[in-house]
C-alpha cells in the first residue's frame, strides 16, 4: 500500500497509522458505510480532482438511501478532500470518501452509534491492465428488491468480492455480472459498454448497475463524437457479438476487453481508443469544454 502522510477523519488531518477504528465498529459487522473513489490528476495547473461535486452528491444520495446521517455538508467535504490531497503532497491520487456507522451500538439498527467520515489518498497505479479477459460471473449481480443498488454502500461489495476473486482463481482478469433476470449489469468496479456498428449500449441502473460518472462522462463525450449512446438491457450474447467492449470506472479508466468468456474479440478498436484519448484530454485539463469538471487545490 502506498501510504500518505494524512487521512482526514471527523475534521481533522491524522497521521496514516493512527486513523484506525474499535472491532466493534458497526460497519465492520453489518456493511452499514457508504464511500466514494474519486480520483485527482495532474494538470497544466497543477493536481485538480475530477467531478469532485458529482461524487460527494453520490455520498449524500447513498448515506440518505441506506439511512446514514451525514453532517457534513458538499462545501465541507469538498474543502476537507482538497486539503487532505493538498497536505498529501500528491501529483495525482485516488481518494476514498468513507462514511460510516461507528461504534457504541450493536443491535442492527444502531440508530445511536455516530456516523465517522475519513478520506484517505494515496498514489495508485492502474488496477487493470490494459486489455482484460472477462469472464461471466457465477454469482449474480445485487438485486434491488434485496438491496438498493443505487446506493454505493460497502455491504453490496461482498458480491463483487465474490465475482473478482472467482475470476481471478480461473485465470481470468475480471467478471461481468448479470442480473437475477440474466441480463448485463457491470463488472465488479466498473461500468460496461458495447460497441456494435459504430453504436454504444450501456446497461441502465435498472439491470443493477451503478449510476456510473466515468459512464456519464463517456455518454457526454460520445454525443460530443457524434457516436450513438443508449442506456438499455444487454444480452450476454451481445458480449459475445460485439465489434468493441469497454470497462470503465474511476479507478480503471477506460478499459477494452480483449474477451469475454474466451471468446476473442477485436481488442481496442476505434471507438474505443477515440473515447479513451477524449477522456484522457478531459480528465488531464486539455479540454476546455470540460474544464469546469476539475477542481484545482488552490
Ligand atoms: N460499478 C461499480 C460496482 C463500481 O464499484 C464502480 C466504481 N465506483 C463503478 C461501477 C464505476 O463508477 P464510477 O465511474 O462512478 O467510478
């Protein structure tokens, strides 16, 4: 692990070592936090975090979904995330937002125990390789008559612990999950698009899949390309058939797919590598139309 010199916790910069929690910590036992992975980069004008806003708009809309009292406001998080990165030192970093519920309660409710908000960053190479083989998960994608998929919160994580590890142990790269109707829902980290005739589909929330903002991001700059987007249910047979499959996500990027359960496809075609360079400009300030998307420390 790349350990920084701060976490943020409760309104105050700790060092690395000493943000810890007690074992009975009601998140540890229940899944009851909700985080965020945003990312900062480097840009012309020094280390600036992208959609900072849009992602501690997430948070809010989580916590408020699996009933976690938050207090602190999107200007507070906003001002404490810069100042972590900042007294950090970072050229560009991950950050994990997490809120959860702490200790002093542990009925399954837990309605008295305090809500603890930390932010960590740290340096983070790429998590996926360039060119992944996937396979379809065995596991099935959170069902959101069992558990609100809309909301990032750690206890549904379990399942993409499930798919990735499985993956992994058969020498794949990643999972791709379906939903409990068998439709495509994501990957275990990331979004999914398919490219079919110069056209772009995307699984909605509805197949179980997160709101993504790498996903948004890549619609908006599709329009901009004049490439076609629909947000609608994929068959697992339309992986198998596509010219094109990309992962997205903040951590990973935009990433192709060179096959989906051995079947090969073309790797990083066209429009993959003209979304992804498009990106890449965004997210690094190179392009001024989305300059408003980067907060710098400053
Ligand atoms: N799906 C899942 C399950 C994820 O964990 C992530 C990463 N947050 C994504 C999709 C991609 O979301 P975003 O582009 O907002 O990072």
């Amino acid at each position: 692990m790349n350990e920084a010199a701060h976490i943020w916790m409760d309104g105050a910069l700790v060092p690395w070592a000493e943000a810890r929690v007690h074992v009975l910590t009601h998140a540890l036992h229940y899944g009851t936090a909700v985080l965020e992975g945003t990312r900062a980069y480097e840009t012309a004008q020094g280390p600036a975090v992208f959609r900072l806003d849009d992602h501690l708009t997430r948070l809010h809309h989580s916590a408020r979904i699996i009933g976690l009292p938050l207090r602190y406001t999107t200007d507070e998080l906003r001002a404490a995330t810069l100042k972590t990165v900042a007294a950090n030192g970072h050229p560009a970093c991950y950050i994990r937002h997490l809120a959860h519920r702490g200790y002093g309660e542990m009925g399954i409710a837990a309605r008295s125990a305090p809500t603890v908000v930390s932010i960590a960053t740290w340096e983070w190479a790429p998590l996926l390789e360039q060119g992944v083989r996937l396979m379809t998960s065995s596991w099935r994608r959170n069902d959101q008559a069992v558990v609100p998929t809309a909301a990032k919160a750690t206890g549904p994580y379990l399942n993409s612990v499930l798919a990735k590890s499985e993956a992994l142990d058969a020498g794949y790269d990643e999972a791709v999950l379906l939903n409990a109707a068998g439709y495509v829902s994501e990957c275990t980290g990331a979004n999914l698009f398919v490219v079919r005739d110069g056209r772009l589909a995307t699984p909605p929330p509805s197949a179980g899949a997160l709101d993504g903002i790498t996903q948004d991001t890549v619609e908006r700059l599709a329009a901009d390309l004049g490439v076609p987007v629909a947000r609608r249910d994929l068959l697992r047979s339309d992986l198998y058939t596509a010219d094109e499959v990309f992962l997205c996500g903040t951590a990973a990027g935009i990433v192709h797919v060179d096959s989906v359960d051995n079947r090969a496809l073309n790797g990083r075609g066209p429009v993959t590598a003209k979304l992804s360079d498009a990106y890449d400009d965004v997210v690094h300030g190179r392009d001024p139309r989305y300059r408003h998307w980067l907060t710098p420390l400053g």
